[in-house]
C-alpha cells in the first residue's frame, strides 16, 4: 500500500538521514521502524506525509506519488500520533479530538458526538470530553492524541513512538489497548520505537533501522528474533532474544499435571492448611490459585509465580515455572481457574521437540 523507493533524505551539510530506503508496507497490517535514535525512523515516517520532503527517491501510497497530492489534504488523510500528545493546551479534550473534523467542515454537534465516541473507543469516559489536556495523566494524553489520530477515520495512522514517554505499566496497557482497537480497525500503521521489545510485540512486521538510515531487515517479529540478518541486528535484538522467541511458539503442547490443592477459606488464618510432603496449591472456593503452602508449613502462604493462562505461549508457560516458588508454574483457564501445574523441565523437552522436528525438516 505504501512504497518506500530509493529514498534519501539529506539535511544540509550532514551525511545521509535515510540512504536509498526502498520497502513496501501492508494494507491493515502495523509496520514497525525500530532502531537506536538518529537512524533515520522519524524523518522516514515524516516523510510519508510530507511533513518532511525527500532528497531523491519516491514514496507512493495505492500507487499514487505523494509528492503529486498537496501536503495538506496528504497529512489530513493520514492520522498522526507523536511522543508528546501535542494537544493544543487551550482547547478541550473534546475540541483537540475534533480538530480534523472541523478543518474537514463537519458540523459542530456531529463532530462534538464524534469526539465523545472516540474517547470511548480508546478507554476514555466521553465525561474526560469537557476537560483540559493539563487535567489529564500523560497516559490519558495519549489516548486523547490516538482518538484525534483516528477522528477523520483515516486509512493510515502514522505513529512516532507514541507510548515513549509514560511509565512501563501504562505503556503495556496502551500497546494491548492498540493491539485490541487494530482488531477492529485494521487500519495500515507505521508505528516508530526505540523499544525491540515494543517492536516485536506490536508490529505484524518489523523493519529494523541502522545508523545512517539503512535498512538492516525487514521480517516477521519471529524472524527477527530467531534469525538476525547481521551482527547490527543481533546486537540491538539483545541477549535475551531466546528467551523472547518463546513469545511466537504455542504453549499447547506442554503437559498440565495434578497438583496437590487445599481449599482456603478467605476469612481464616492461612497457617493450619495443607498436608502432603512436597507444596499444596491454596485454592479458593471456585478453585482459583491464591497461593502456595511449604513442605514445612511453619511459614503459612507463599505468594505464587505469574500465571500460565490456556492460550499462551511457551514463553509464558516458562516464566510461570521459572517464577513459581514450588517450581511449578500454575496453569489456568479462561475464568481464572485451576488447570493443574506445569514444569520448566517439560516446557524445555517440548522446546527440545521442537527444534529437533525443525532440524529434521531442514
Ligand atoms: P530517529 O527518529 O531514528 O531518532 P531522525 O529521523 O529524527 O532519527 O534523525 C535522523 C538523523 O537526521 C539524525 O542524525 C538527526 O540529527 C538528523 N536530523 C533530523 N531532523 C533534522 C533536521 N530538521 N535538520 C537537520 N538534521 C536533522
Ligand atoms: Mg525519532
């Protein structure tokens, strides 16, 4: 959909930002620029809109150059979200979602109702309508600049690391809170990060930038991970990229196994429960995890690991092994429910399994 060909983009009396980028991006799909700051990612992005203009090459969307269509009906097509919200401090949440809509001439109440919708289509109450960007939480912020982003319900959303500048709780739950309105949207977005890990759970690909503005790879977030092109990529992909891998084989295959449980009843003191040699599982009444019991049982409960929830992947199903004190990683269903137990050495043979089925099909 969009086309990157053979572009270059030079500022005055400096080496080459972006060096000969040539790429396509996929309709509906989340492209992500990933690399360390000053390759070239910001100046590509602006570069789709003509916020900046290329030294040579041409970028086409559907076919058409962008240099052929004037810059600003160009930038209204396409949504833009930035690091700083960048709303108009004056204005109220309502009236910055709105902008788009009155530059395109839609009526004030069509576009007031609009906004309130939007809001709620990015977590917000329409009640947040009435304040000002200073009243909110930098995490607010930015779902106000994603909702005025989407206003005009543009094809493509250009996001230059939107989620950079709260803190890693918030930025989580915005990265889901994409995740989920791209379900429903599927717009085509180009989606700026510093962040590989970002990068790889965001994007359906994964274009990684190297210093001067060269295209290092451009692959599947599993490809990246599993096979870096070079020892640029393999660097800035970090050490723990193995691990991370995980992330993209199904947890299905590994074997849930009995455990031991105890009923507990909330109200009661913790210590008295529990009976067997090795730790028992303290369930509640509708047989939800709520901690563990120690062989020696002197202590009372032990906080548990993080969970292994039906549907995720090895990764997780690894980190609930690895993180439980028992060490042995708590499978759950759907409700929240116990499915049995789950241990780092069977997750590691299904891993084993698994590369031994793809050695054996190379
Ligand atoms: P990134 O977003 O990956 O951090 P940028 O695209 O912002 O990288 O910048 C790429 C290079 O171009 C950097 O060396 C930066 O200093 C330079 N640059 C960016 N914008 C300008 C500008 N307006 N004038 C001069 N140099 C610029
Ligand atoms: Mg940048």
């Amino acid at each position: 959909m969009i086309e990157f060909k053979g572009v270059s983009k030079t500022y005055q009396g400096n080496p080459p930002a972006v060096d000969g980028l040539s790429m396509g991006i996929e309709r509906g799909k989340i492209t992500v620029f990933v690399g360390p700051s000053g390759c070239g990612k910001t100046t590509s992005l602006r570069m789709i809109n003509r916020m900046v203009e290329p030294s040579g090459g041409a970028i086409t969307v559907d076919g058409r150059d962008v240099s052929t269509v004037p810059a600003a009906a160009l930038r209204r097509s396409m949504g833009y979200v930035m690091q700083s919200a960048g709303l108009l401090p004056h204005r109220t949440v309502n009236d910055n979602v709105a902008t788009v809509l009155r530059l395109n001439r839609v009526p004030r109440s069509q576009a007031r109702r609009r906004a309130a919708e939007l809001l709620e289509v990015v977590g917000l109450s329409a009640a947040m309508g009435k304040r000002y960007p200073a009243q909110l939480s930098g995490g607010q912020q930015q779902r106000v600049g994603v909702a005025r982003a989407l206003a005009a319900d543009p094809p493509v959303l250009l996001m230059d690391e939107p989620f950079s500048a709260v803190d890693p709780v918030v930025r989580a739950e915005l990265q889901q809170e994409l995740l989920r309105l791209q379900r429903d949207l599927a717009k085509t977005i180009v989606f700026v990060t510093h962040d590989i890990d970002e990068a790889t759970l965001l994007g359906d690909k994964v274009a990684v930038f190297a210093t001067g503005g060269r295209l290092a790879q451009y692959a599947s977030p599993e490809e990246i991970l599993r096979a870096p092109v070079d020892d640029f990529v393999a660097a800035f992909v970090g050490r723990d990229r193995g691990f991370r891998h995980l992330s993209f084989s199904s947890g299905a295959g590994v074997p849930i196994r009995p455990v031991d449980t105890v009923v507990l009843d909330p109200a009661l003191p913790h210590s008295m429960a529990g009976n067997s040699d090795g730790w028992t599982l303290a369930v509640d009444a509708r047989n939800r995890p709520m901690g563990w019991l120690p062989p020696a049982r002197a202590t009372g409960l032990v906080p548990g690991g993080s969970l292994f929830r039906d549907g995720e992947s090895l990764r997780g199903a690894l980190d609930a092994a690895l993180s439980s004190p028992a060490g042995l990683g708590v499978a759950v269903d759907d409700d929240g429910a116990l499915r049995g137990v789950v241990t780092a050495a069977e997750v590691l043979a299904v891993i084993e399994a698994g590369r031994q089925l793809r050695e054996g099909g190379a």
